[in-house]
C-alpha cells in the first residue's frame, strides 16, 4: 500500500493508494470517524479482481470539489465510486453533481440524499438524481425502506442488497460489499 500525501485548497489529504495498475479504480470513501483501515479486507478483495483502489484516510473536510481536485491530482479519470454512511452521501452528491467522471456508484447504509430516511428526514433535497449503475447495501431492515425510495433517483440500474444484523458493513463484510462493486465494475 502506497500513502499519498495530496495537496488541496483545503489542505493536505493523506489518501492510501494500492492494487494492480488497471484502466479499472475504485475511490473508497469511509464514514466519519471510520479509517481507511475500514476497507482493508474489501481492498484484498478488490486487488485480486484486478481493481486499483483509492481510500482517503480520512473523509472530514472533503467535499465534491476537493474529492474533484484529489483525482485530478492523481491523474485518474474513470473512477467507480464507493462510500459508507458519510462517505456514502458525499459519494452520491459526487455521482449526482459530476456527470462523465464516474462509472458507477456502491453505498453503504444511506440513501439518496432527496430519499427520506428511516425517520422521515431528508438529508438534501437539491441533490439531483444520479444516472450511474447504482446498489445500496444496507445492514438493517430498518434502512430498507430509505434504500428502496433512493430508487426514484437512479435513472440506470438500481439495486438494494440487505444484509441483516451488519453494523458496519464494510468491516463486518467485506466479502459482500466487494462482490457488490467487482459486478458494478464489469460492462456486461
């Protein structure tokens, strides 16, 4: 695993960059207070699938401009994306508001910002709809029906996958949340 120091407006942005050099990479966004040490196992996972992968260390202060920069920085173009609660909703803001730069998009435990959550709170009702293949993995039941109506917001395929009783899923299943993005990651 290489660590990358990028500079940003914001600031230096520690980002761990690993795997195959590949035309396929895979931007991994952990949630608030998560590390990318989060990722490790669904990385490994990633790497023997032939895919490159990109974590931030950490996701506080990042935002669709810096996240733009930091690729920019990197010199990489096509990118799936990928995130986890925090790191998910600035994962769909980017795939909603950065059309052309993204081939498609896995979250984990949170919907479209414009999808009511599982108290009814919406999170972003500018957010616009995204036009990527798109899944939404949640650990709960009780996330299922914010998963389900983050489908008014996907103009391409769309997929919810429930794993019950996972807190964290990229922790506590790495294997499931890896598969979900090598099959986003395949043209066919």
């Amino acid at each position: 695993m290489e660590l990358t120091h990028v500079a940003l407006a914001e600031g230096n942005c520690a980002v761990r960059i690993d795997g195959p050099l590949s035309k396929h990479t895979v931007l991994l966004l952990p949630g608030a207070g998560d590390s990318a040490a989060v990722y490790d196992g669904v990385c490994e996972r990633l790497h023997n699938s032939d895919l490159r992968t990109i974590v931030p260390e950490d996701i506080t202060g990042l935002d669709d401009r810096s996240i733009m920069a930091l690729l920019d920085e990197l010199k990489v173009g096509w990118v799936n994306l990928a995130g986890s609660r925090e790191g998910a909703g600035l994962a769909w803001s980017l795939a909603a508001r950065q059309f052309g730069r993204f081939a498609s998009l896995v979250v984990a435990d949170r919907g479209h910002p414009a999808a009511p959550d599982s108290e009814g709170v919406v999170r972003g009702s500018d957010c616009p709809p995204v036009e990527l293949p798109t899944t939404v993995m949640v650990g709960s039941p009780d996330r299922r029906a914010e998963a389900d109506a983050s489908g008014r917001f996907v103009y391409s395929d769309f997929r919810v996958v429930q794993l019950d009783g996972v807190a964290n899923i990229p922790a506590s299943a790495p294997a499931e949340l890896a598969t979900e993005i090598v099959l986003r990651t395949s043209p066919w």
